[in-house]
C-alpha cells in the first residue's frame, strides 16, 4: 500500500486518508474516489489529497477485517457486515463467552495492523451482546498477513465461542437460625431467581430447614432427586470443610469437592456434588445482585462447564470484585458487622397542606405513610423504626400489622432534627448505618433503597450514600454509625446537610430520578402524584 499526499489528478481509485469538506463536497475518510469525486474535488480548487493507494497484494480494510472475524468465530458466534476496517463479532444466544487467550495473542502480533479485542473469558453474555470486534488499523493489510491469521486460526481451532445455557432446574435449600428473617431469605430466592432467569434456567423449588446438617442433608437428597443443580443458603456463613453445609453435603452421600476460592467478595463458597449433581455452597455475598464470585461459578454450571478446583484456583487474577481503598477488618462493628437500619420520619404536622395530614393520604386505597413504609420493609434493610409525633395514634393504625417498631417524639413540633435524634437513639447498637426515609415520598422502590444500601460502604470512603435526582440532592440519605454522634448535635430542620458539607471526601451518590426530590407537601403536589385526602 502506497500513502501519502496525492495530486487530485491521479487520486481516482485512491482511498481519502482524511475527510475533506469544502464548498459543496464533503466526502468522508476511507471513501474510494471515484472519477466523479475527482471532477468535483478540482472544481473547488482543491489540487491533492492524502489519500491510500492499494496495491495488487493488498486486502482491503473491511474484506481482511471480515475474513479475520469469520476465522476466529466460533460456535453460537456470528460476524456482523464489516464497516470502516471493522467486523464485530456477537453472541447467537444466551451463554458463557469462552476464548483462548493464547490464539488470540498470536494473532494480535501478527501484525500491528490486525487487532482482535474481546471480552473477558467466561463473561456472561446475553443474545446479541458484543463479544469481540477485528479492527485493521490501516486501509489494507498485505494478504499475506490475512493468510497468516486465517491458517493458524484454521490450525489452532476457533478463538472464540459461547458455551450455551441450558434451561436447568435448580432447587434451593436454606437454613435458618433463631434471628433468621423470612424476608431476608425471601428476598435471597428473589435475587437467585432473576440470576437464573438471565440463563433460561428456573427455581424448581425452595426448601427451608434448621441450621443443622441432618436436617439439611436430608433436604439436600431429596432435591438431588428432581434438580440439575443444587444450592445451599446458610444462615450463617462455611467456616470449615467440617461445618454445617459440607457435613450435610457428605452425610447426604455426596462429597466436598472444593471449599474457598480467590474472588472478593466470595471466598466462602464451596462445591460439591450428591449423586452426580452439583452442589453449590453459597457464599453470603450471593443474596446480593452484585457480581461476585457466587456468579462465576454459577454460570460455569449452567452453560454445562465442569468446575474443577483447578478451575476455581485460577480465578484469583481478575478475582478482586470491588474497588478497594482500605479493606477493613472483618466483622468489625461499624465496618459492615452490623445490618442497615431504617428510619422512617412520620412526625410532621404538614403545615403546608393546611390542615390535613399528608401522610394519612390515599394512593388506591393504601395510607401514603403505609405506602412508604412497604416499600422499606421490601428492601433489605434489616429493621424499620417509625418515628410518630403530630397523630400519632392515627399513624400507628395505618401501620397496623406492618413489621416496624414505634418510637415517639414529643418535641416533634422543633422540626426534623428532634425526630431524626429520636430515630437514632432507638437503633440497636450493632446497627452499621441508618437509612432516613422521609414518609411523604411516594414515588420511593424498594429496589432504589437497595441501590443505595449496595452503595453503602465506610471502610471503602462511602460512609454517606445520597439519593440524587439528576444530579441534584434529595432524599433518603444513608448514614454510617461514626456520624450518628454529629447528627445527634443537628437542631431544627436542617437535619445533617452540614455533616455532609464537613464530610463530602466520604459521600456517595447513587441517582434515583425524580423518586428523590418528589415529596408532597401541598394539596397540588398530592393531588399531582396521585394522592387524595379523606375525613378521618
């Protein structure tokens, strides 16, 4: 190939280096000129280009960038059209993305003008994801360096492919101790649900039993029977090859195959298998949706990959999950040893809405502050405290057969401050942090207060979690137990805006949209939302 600057003259058949605009052309880099293309170019006084000459033994960017592509793709991975020296490469189905590092390093270095980049090994790819796109950095490559890439390829077998999920039944198993909450283990089969729903695969049942391995082994045999896989929820976390979830595993016949692996968060995971379906250990981490190590291991399973602890102990490199500032200690107090607690402010007199209690409003037919408060108990919050004040005997009716504990503030006419302290001093003492959910905010999910709580992290310098909408700052607002004592200094209606002013180095903003800022504290705000007043 031939570049540099060319005369017009002699640029038909040339491909433009650079796009050139003036006067009423415009033509566009990599464009072929055509005779046409020449007439006009000269017509504007434009007297060279630079422009790529072709030679006999050239391939064109997009023919060597589309061989390449169909060379290196494998199984249930299809080529788009190639454009501009570019071919991309996507998953025919949903699967697991497999790739041979090696093959494609060998064919990186070919040529610096052939270029494969992909995604890492083992991601879960839905259908139509990209996978991996060939990019020729020149115009054209030379075809011996197409040929080169396409006998090895042809040699090595395919980089790339997907492993398939297949539609397996998984059966859950969950143990449960005293303090065990029936949502928490309600909102784990939720979470393992949607995990599976990704995969085409489906929850073929959920068994709960007592934290103790006879009764866990015998669930753990009878599920064996109908699913392809099993997993297993403990209420307390695998501690040792000998503890409850591996003692059960053997006493049910089967056998430990692995326990620990190298991926934070998900060190406490361990597999193993009861007549010849696997079983998964879940690690604490798998009841959240965030990726962790839980999900590595999960979908080797259901795209039908065999997981050997060899497999396991290579996944240390790429293994760090988090962004890590300063990792804590475990099970220290504030540091994440504790559960979120939520408070709920419904004191306030609702002076704006001239008379009537906002918080007693209706949305369909639920009370606002009821409204509010199911959605905090459908979060993972471990427990909600309801501060009453101005009717507070009205208020706890609504609440009537919720899962909250009351705590009263007489001094609720000073402002939100008196309310908030009341809050905190009803906490439990291991409480690592304090969601403040204001009553009138109707638009609030639970699934937003999660985001929040997922956000939450004070060894990591996210102590304060703000819900902003569009940038903008709103409410809840998510505290770390060291600024319960600041918080308990704050007066009037200010709340804790001037912590967050002397702490913004530790503050975190998870967007929510307008469920952050809407509140309804006039009649055209309620009506506007939806909500009406009725007679008491």
């Amino acid at each position: 190939m031939r570049f540099g600057e060319t005369p017009v003259a002699e640029a038909e058949g040339a491909i433009l280096a650079h796009s050139v605009k003036q006067g009423d052309i415009a033509f566009k880099k990599g464009r072929r000129l055509s005779g046409k293309d020449v007439s006009a170019l000269l017509g504007e006084g434009i007297e060279s280009v630079v422009a790529a000459r072709l030679e006999a033994s050239d391939v064109h960017e997009d023919e060597a960038a589309e061989r390449v592509a169909r060379a290196i793709a494998g199984p249930a991975v299809t080529v788009e059209a190639p454009f501009t020296g570019r071919a991309n490469l996507f998953a025919e189905k949903a699967g697991l993305f497999l790739v041979d590092r090696n093959l494609v390093d060998r064919v990186n270095r070919i040529d610096p003008g052939l270029t494969v980049a992909t995604l890492p090994p083992f991601a879960s790819a839905e259908a139509g994801r990209m996978l991996a796109t060939v990019k020729i950095i020149p115009f054209a490559l030379p075809e011996k360096v197409v040929a080169e890439a396409e006998r090895l390829l042809a040699a090595a077998g395919p980089a790339l492919s997907l492993a398939p999920y297949r539609p397996l039944r998984v059966a859950l198993v969950a143990t449960e101790l005293a303090g065990t909450k029936a949502k928490v283990l309600d909102k784990t089969r939720k979470i393992l649900e949607q995990r599976l729903e990704k995969a085409g695969a489906s929850l073929a049942g959920e068994t709960r039993v007592p934290h103790q391995s006879g009764p866990l082994a015998q669930a753990l045999a009878g599920a064996a029977e109908t699913a392809d896989l099993l997993i297993a929820f403990g209420a307390s976390a695998i501690t040792d090859e000998a503890d409850v979830i591996p003692a059960a595993i053997r006493q049910a016949g089967g056998r430990v195959l692995h326990f620990g692996m190298p991926v934070d968060p998900g060190n406490l995971l361990l597999v193993g298998e009861i007549g010849g379906r696997a079983v998964i250990g879940a690690p604490g981490c798998a009841r959240s949706p965030k990726e962790n190590g839980f999900d590595w291991v999960l979908n080797r399973f259901l795209a039908g990959l065999e997981v050997t602890p060899e497999d396991i102990s290579a996944m240390g490199v790429g293994g760090l999950l988090m962004e890590i500032v300063s990792r804590p200690q475990p099970r220290l107090p504030e540091e994440g040893g504790g559960d979120v607690v939520a408070i709920l402010l419904a004191a306030g007199r609702s002076r704006r809405m001239g008379g009537p209690n906002k918080l007693l409003a209706r949305f369909g037919e639920t009370p606002l502050v009821r409204r509010t408060a199911e959605v905090v108990l459908d979060s993972a919050a471990s427990e909600v405290v309801v501060v009453t004040g101005h009717m507070r005997a009205e208020i706890e009716a609504s609440l009537s057969g919720l899962a909250v504990s009351f705590v009263h503030n007489p001094d609720y006419e000073s402002g939100l401050a008196g309310s908030l302290k009341t809050g905190l001093r009803a906490l439990p003492e291991d409480a690592a942090g304090a969601l403040i959910v204001l009553a009138d905010m109707p638009n609030l999910t639970s699934e937003a207060l999660d985001a929040m709580m997922e956000a939450f992290a004070p060894g990591e310098g996210r102590g304060i979690v703000l819900a902003t909408a569009s940038g903008k700052r709103g409410n809840p607002v998510l505290w770390a137990r060291r600024y319960f004592p600041e918080l308990m200094q704050a007066s009037g209606d200010t709340g804790g805006r001037h912590v967050i002013g002397q702490h913004g180095e530790d503050v975190a903003e998870v967007e929510l949209g307008e469920a952050a800022r809407l509140d309804v504290d006039t009649p055209e705000a309620l009506a506007a939302a939806g909500g009406r007043i009725e007679e008491i």
